[in-house]
C-alpha cells in the first residue's frame, strides 16, 4: 500500500529538515560542487520559506522532499534520497503546474540527466544551454520551459 502524500506550504521551522535534504544532495552528488555548510543550506532555505516560495511534501508525518517556486520558476525540487522513484516529485511538480496557468520555467544542470529527464516526462521542454557562467556552482545548465495545453475553443 502507497504512504499517503499530503502537500502544504511549508512553515518557518521546517528549514531545517528542508536544508539537510538540500545539504545531502550536495554532499551525495559526486558532479556537485561542495560549496555550503549545512547551516547556509538551512538558512537558504529559510529564506525561501519567508517568501512564501515552498511547498513541502510530508510521508508520514515526515518532510520527504519540498518545491521551491518563485511566480513561473521553479527555484528548487528536492526530495530526501529514501524518498525518490515513489512520484512524490510528481505530485509536487503537477501542484506547481496546476497553480501556474501561464507555465513554469527553470534550469537543471546538464549532469544532472534524471532531473531533466524527469522534467521532460512531465512536459518541459529544453530551450538554451549555458556555460555555467550564470550559476554560483559554475556548471553548465539546460533553462526548461513548460506551458499547459491550449485548450481548443469551438
């Protein structure tokens, strides 16, 4: 039996479970530059929060994962890794979609191919890729674009 996935906006004191999965990604992912403490991690994402930009995933009683979402980008989609392959960032990315009517658009590094395969699935397409030059990590980057279905009038 699937867990049952409840998504809200994410509160001031759940900064600290969002910026240990953020630091895990880093600290897990051989191609990522290591470039924050936890606590920056936490404090980042802290930030994100007082903007009203999160929304987070909760699996039993848990924070599994969180998407960051500033009007039509996605600024962030992380789940903590005994979370991932269960739809959970499906769930997340379709909620995004369905409260961005006009489309949503974001960057994924170039390296990192299950995202943008993720991505792709999910009905993003890639426009430009850059250098790394526009990014803090210095990698190269893929910007993505998706926009709903225009609907046929009669």
């Amino acid at each position: 039996m699937k867990a049952q996935v409840i998504l809200r906006a994410a509160a001031p004191l759940d900064a600290g479970r969002l910026g240990e999965i953020l630091y895990r990604f880093q600290q897990d992912t051989p191609w990522m530059p290591k470039l924050y403490a936890e606590v920056e991690a936490i404090s980042f994402c802290g930030t994100m929060i007082d903007r009203g930009w999160v929304t987070v995933a909760i699996v039993d009683g848990v924070i599994a994962g969180f998407l960051a979402r500033d009007h039509d980008e996605v600024c962030a989609l992380y789940l903590a890794v005994e979370c991932r392959g269960q739809g959970i960032g499906a769930r997340l990315l379709v909620a995004a979609q369905e409260a961005s009517p006009a489309g949503l658009r974001l960057a994924a590094f170039v390296a990192n191919h299950g995202a943008r395969q993720f991505y792709v699935r999910h009905g993003f397409c890639e426009l430009t890729t850059g250098d790394g030059s526009g990014n803090e990590e210095g990698l190269p980057d893929i910007k993505m674009q998706w926009q709903p279905q225009q609907q046929e009038v009669a």
